[in-house]
C-alpha cells in the first residue's frame, strides 16, 4: 500500500546539492551496495522513463547511461528518496558481473585496514578489454 505524506513532493528535491544527488544503487537480491554515482532531474526522469539507470558523470560533464560501454546495465526494480529528498536509493537488478568500471562486481571493493587499503572483492572482467579506446 502507498501512503502519501500530506505536503511531501513525489520527487528528490534537485534544488540541493547544486542539482547533483548521491544516487546508491543497491542489488535488489542480495542487498549489496553495488555503487554511489550522482544524478541530476534529467537522469532522475530518465531512469525513471526507462526503467535503467542513468546518471550524471561530473567528469564527464554529461548523462552516463549505465553498462553504455560495458553493457553491464541495470535494470531499476524501485526508487526510494530519504527523509530529506536529497539521496536516491535504487534497487536495481546488474545485469552483467560488475557495477564497476575497475572490473569489479561493486565499487566498494576495498577495506580500510589499520595496514591500508584491503582488495576484498574479486575482480570479474578486465577493464583494459572491455573498455578499448
């Protein structure tokens, strides 16, 4: 059941942030944070038009569509906002190994360890072959 709350707009508030939001996509299976990219109201509509994720690349300076390159898209099972409208949650299906562009199946790869930095996770492609240039 949807509830609506009394004066609370349906969509991220892109006044904040400078119109950037932190946007996390979350495997929608197993839970897992897969990454943290920023989306602007043109990719919020997008992905919600589409149903897959598309973000703003800062470096870029442009819409990134997930998996464009790499074909490891995904597909946007639900959206949630928080409590102050300025983070996006997705609950997404990854299609393809890896969110991310290091090869990796999530971004967040690497444990902090008094030692350093600890690779946790398993790389699943070779960035070099996937993203030839």
């Amino acid at each position: 059941m949807i509830r609506t709350v009394e004066d609370s707009p349906a969509e991220p508030d892109f006044s904040k942030g400078d119109g950037l939001l932190p946007a996390i996509a979350q495997d929608a299976a197993t839970g897992d944070v897969l990454m943290m990219a920023y989306m602007n109201a043109e990719s919020y509509a997008e992905t919600l038009d589409t149903g897959r994720a598309v973000y703003f690349s800062r470096s870029r300076g442009k819409l990134w569509r997930k998996g464009e390159e790499s074909g490891n898209v995904q597909q946007v099972e639900s959206v949630y906002l928080d409590c102050d409208r300025d983070t996006i949650l997705l609950r997404v299906t990854q299609v393809g190994d890896a969110a991310c562009h290091e090869g990796y199946r999530s971004c967040f790869f690497r444990r902090v360890t008094p030692q350093g930095l600890e690779v946790v996770g398993e790389r699943v492609f070779d960035p070099a072959e996937v993203y030839k240039k």
